[in-house]
C-alpha cells in the first residue's frame, strides 16, 4: 500500500529540484538547436507557418523531454 511518503519535505523538494534540473536541461539544449539551425525557428514556425518544421521541432522536443526525463529517473 502507498503511503503518504511523498509529503515529506525532503522527498517533495528533491521531486521539485529534479523537475527544475529537467526543465532547464530542456530548455538549454532547445537553445542550443534553435542556435544550430540555419533560420530562426520562431519566424518559420509562427510567421510563415510552416507547418512541417513545426511537427519537427514537436518532435524534437518530445524527444529531448523523453531523453531528460529518462535521466533524471
């Protein structure tokens, strides 16, 4: 049976520390592609619409949220 172990302090904030670890990792290696890449993804994406580099970058990024979140575990 579950008990209430996840409401101890130390368990709670390790559990927020990790997602904060996650969610940086994320957002730096997001970056870094963006840098990477030869146009400016947000202009592509939201200005000219283009839609197949959107499900690209979705992809991508489902990816790199896996890949972290498979670390952090």
């Amino acid at each position: 049976m579950m008990g209430i172990e996840w409401l101890k302090p130390s368990v709670f904030f390790g559990s927020m520390l990790y997602a904060l670890i996650g969610v940086l990792v994320f957002w730096i290696s997001f970056v870094v592609i963006d840098k990477l890449t030869p146009y400016d993804l947000w202009a592509e994406i939201v200005e000219k619409r283009n839609n197949a580099l959107a499900i690209v970058v979705g992809a991508m990024c489902l990816g790199i949220a896996i890949i972290v979140a498979a670390a952090i575990h």
